[in-house]
C-alpha cells in the first residue's frame, strides 16, 4: 500500500506546494525540500523527502527509499551541489554525499532502533527491491545497497 502511494505522483508532490507557499515549517524538521537540477535538462527540480538522521544543525540524512532509479537521487548523483529547505530554513545551499555501504546499513539499522513504528512502514518499501540487488551484488545485508544521502548544508554568508 504505502510502496503504491509513494509511486503516486500527485501524492508524493503534495507538499512540495507547501515549501513553495512558504509553510514548509508546518512540517517541521522531519521533512525537507530538496532541490536539485535535472542530470539532463538543467531545469530546476524538487522532491520531499523524509529526514532519517540529523547530525547537529547542518547535516541531514535522507534515503531513497524507491532505489537507486529515484529520479531525484539520479540527479544528486550528477550534480551533487543542491538546495535545502528544512524548519524555518530555506533554499540553503548544500552538498549531497552517498553514504559508503557500511554507513547506510548502520544508519538503517539505527533509524530501526530509534523509530520502530517508521521503520514498520519504511521497510516493506524498500526490501522488495534491495534484496534483489543485494543478492545480486552478493552482499548478505539488503541494507547496504540502500542509498542513503548526507546533506551538507553551507554556513551562512556574513
């Protein structure tokens, strides 16, 4: 169910028009608004995605938790300088890195352990895929081929 919601569309851009209205607040800090640019076209992109760790004030985890096709994360990949909207905080530069694939199955096997319920609709998403690839690639733990992405927010300008 929440694995067809997420291939929806009009469901998944849903909250982007509350970034772009100027109440992305309202969803907090466990959202975010990234924007980044088309690997082909240049044009200016955007994606809502779910903030899975933070590491202080100006350092977000997120994971694509579609795979390795999500559009957005094929763009990162290609030009990984992108905006962030978090919070009160909006259209801030910062710097997308992938997690090597022991950082992504402990920050998955941490974000298991801090947020259980999560972690009971986040998994059936993404196992049906990883494993596949996993096995595929002979890795015994689905998780490290789980893309998870460290947001580099850069400092404010003086």
């Amino acid at each position: 169910m929440m694995s067809r919601l997420l291939r929806t569309r009009w469901f998944v851009r849903a909250p982007i028009r509350f970034y772009r209205a100027g109440l992305g607040w309202l969803l907090g800090e466990d959202m975010l608004l990234l924007e980044h640019r088309g690997r082909t076209s240049g044009e200016l992109r955007s994606a809502v995605l779910e903030v899975t760790g933070r590491e202080g004030h100006d350092r977000y985890v997120v994971v694509s938790g579609l795979g390795p096709r999500s559009q957005w994360l094929r763009n990162v990949a290609a030009d990984p300088r992108v905006l962030v909207s978090v919070g009160r905080r909006s259209h801030v530069p910062a710097v997308a890195v992938r997690l090597d694939p022991d950082g992504a199955a402990a920050h998955l096997e941490r974000y298991a352990q801090e947020h259980p319920r999560r972690w009971r609709t986040f998994e059936p998403v993404m196992a049906p895929w990883a494993r596949p690839l996993a096995d595929a690639d002979g890795e015994a733990d689905w998780r490290r081929v789980v893309p998870v992405i460290e947001l580099r927010l850069e400092p404010a300008a003086d």
